[in-house]
C-alpha cells in the first residue's frame, strides 16, 4: 500500500500543540528551558520535536552541547507555524469582534511623522464609537521595515508613507492622499507675519530638518536646488520630528511638516505654513496589507476610517 503525499501526513499527523512546542524550543534554545516555558517534562518536550521529524522526514533541529538550533527544514516550518498561530488568532478575535462588535484588537504599522496628526486621528475617531477597541502601534524608521513586519505579522496593516511603485506580489497597496511638506515657523518668528517671502531670503537662515543622508532632506534641499538656490546653514540635524518642532517653537529656526500635520496638529504645536510658495512633493500616504492574509473586522473599521480623513485632506478640512 502506498503511503500518503508527505502534505497529506503533515495534516494528519501535526498538532497545534507540537507545532507551539516547536516554537517554544526555537525560541528558549534548548529543550529544557522550552519545557519549563511550557510547564512539560523534557522528555515530553524532545519526543513531540522527534515525532514531528519522523513525521516529516527531515531534521528539524541541529543539536550541540550548547542546544538547539532550527535547520533550514525547522525555519521554514517555524514561518509557517507562526502564520497559523496568526490567523487562528485572528479568528478568535474575528468571532470575539462578532459578539461583541465594540471590543477588538488592531495591529499598526506605521512611522513617528504619522504620530503627529493623521494616526492620532483615526485612532480617536475610531476610539469614539468604539471605546473598547484596542490599539498596539509598532513604529519602524523604515519602509522596508515596516513591510518586514507586516511579513512576520507583528501588525496587520501599514498605514503610513508609501514608497512607490509597491512591486512585491505579496503586498496590496492602497494609495489615500498626496501629503506634501511645507516650511514651517512658529508664531514668535520673524517670518511669521510676512505675506509673501522670497524662498532665497531662507537658504542662509537657521534650519531645523532631517539627516543629510535621508529621503526627507534631499527633497527639501532638491526643491530649492530647483530654483537656483543651495541651503547653507543646517543648525540642527535630526531624525525626530518632535525635536524639529520643538526647535521651531523658540522662534529661532526654520523647519518642514507635512500638510497633514499642519491641519490635524498645527496650532497645538503652535507652527505655521509660511508663505514660501514652495510646496514640496513626498511618497504618498497609503495603506499596505498582505495580499493572502485575510482582513479581520476591527483592521477593516481601521481602513475605512483612514478612508474618510483622506477624504477630508482632499477636501482641505
């Protein structure tokens, strides 16, 4: 008689439990401290990862006399048994959401910029009607990152600024609104009551912006190489938008914000669009998601929120 497809014996034989063990051994490094994590006894723990190797037919962990380590055959396993751990999970919340449509959990990732105005804004809209929805923001520096998260499913959607064209087939892309910067100053400026300034009359003025070497810098710095002109004076440099704002706050320094920004958060943070007339152009903002990962029912309320304060933007509003 012959056997089975080794899949078909996977499904057969496989359990949530040996799968939640492997992770465990992964995770600690060795059987016995996977065991204590488990409340098991270490034989238990070594025959589970000895049955799942006989099932499979391969090894799954190399051992050593300092512990465990996944073989190329345990990595992919432990990839896959992360992605059922999170859809069963995402079921569960799915039929929590369904008893219970005021109660959920939605996992963000985004960047410190959306802090400061669009993100606050969807979750306090959303906060309002469902007050006990819950919100776990993951912030990375990077695209890159971000989608990395989304992959290993530390979040389930990225809502933030987009690089564009989005080519990787397991991404869905979902571009909301254009999100240009502007040149900021504060109230106590001397620049703050000027109807109309001549962008040559900034390139020698004090500048808070962001690092030389990131994105945000070289589209400030081209969009005045544009007209001729080259910055010459960068006071402060930083990769924190709360540090730049802060510094334009004391009236001394000139520095950048998104058009977002300046609508949802610009008079708390007591920063003014000055009358440059030089809007610079950014990656849109958008939202990502995992194209074979289907969208629970509190991330679907999260994107159709975020659907209407772009709505909002395009009305300038």
């Amino acid at each position: 008689m012959s056997r089975a497809p080794l899949d078909e014996r996977a499904i057969q034989r496989l359990k949530l439990r040996e799968l939640r063990i492997l992770t465990a051994v992964a995770q600690a490094g060795t059987m016995g401290k996977a065991a204590a994590e488990l409340a098991l006894s270490q034989p238990a723990v070594s025959k589970a990862i000895a049955e799942m190797e006989h099932t499979l037919g391969v090894p799954l962990f190399d051992r050593t006399a300092h512990g465990v380590a996944p073989t190329l055959y345990g990595g992919a396993l432990l990839r896959w048994a992360r992605t059922i751990f999170d859809d069963l999970r995402q079921g569960v919340r799915e039929i929590e959401f369904l008893a219970d449509p005021t109660a959920g959990e939605v996992r963000i990732g985004s960047h410190e910029m959306m802090t400061l105005g669009p993100l606050p804004a969807v979750i306090a809209g959303l906060s309002r009607q469902y007050p006990r929805l819950v919100f776990r923001v993951t912030l990375a520096p990077t695209s890159p990152l971000q989608y990395r998260d989304l992959r290993e499913r530390r979040v389930d959607l990225m809502f933030g600024r987009m690089v564009v064209p989005i080519k990787d087939e397991d991404l869905h892309a979902e571009i909301l609104y254009e999100d240009p910067l502007v040149i900021v100053a504060s109230a106590d400026s001397k620049w703050f009551r000027r109807r109309k300034i001549d962008p040559a009359e900034l390139i020698n003025e004090p500048w808070c912006l962001p690092t030389l070497d990131g994105p945000t810098y070289g589209f400030v710095a081209n969009a005045f190489r544009a007209l001729g002109l080259e910055l010459r004076r960068q006071t402060v440099e930083s990769g924190s938008p709360h540090l730049m704002y802060a510094m334009a706050q004391t009236g001394q320094f000139l520095t950048v914000a998104t058009s977002a920004t300046l609508l949802l958060s610009g008079k708390r943070l007591g920063l003014k669009a000055l009358p440059v007339g030089l809007s610079i152009k950014l990656a849109p903002i958008g939202l990502v998601t995992l194209k074979n990962r289907t969208i629970s029912p509190v991330s679907q309320l999260f994107i159709d929120c975020a659907r209407k304060l772009a709505t909002r933007f395009a009305q300038g509003r």
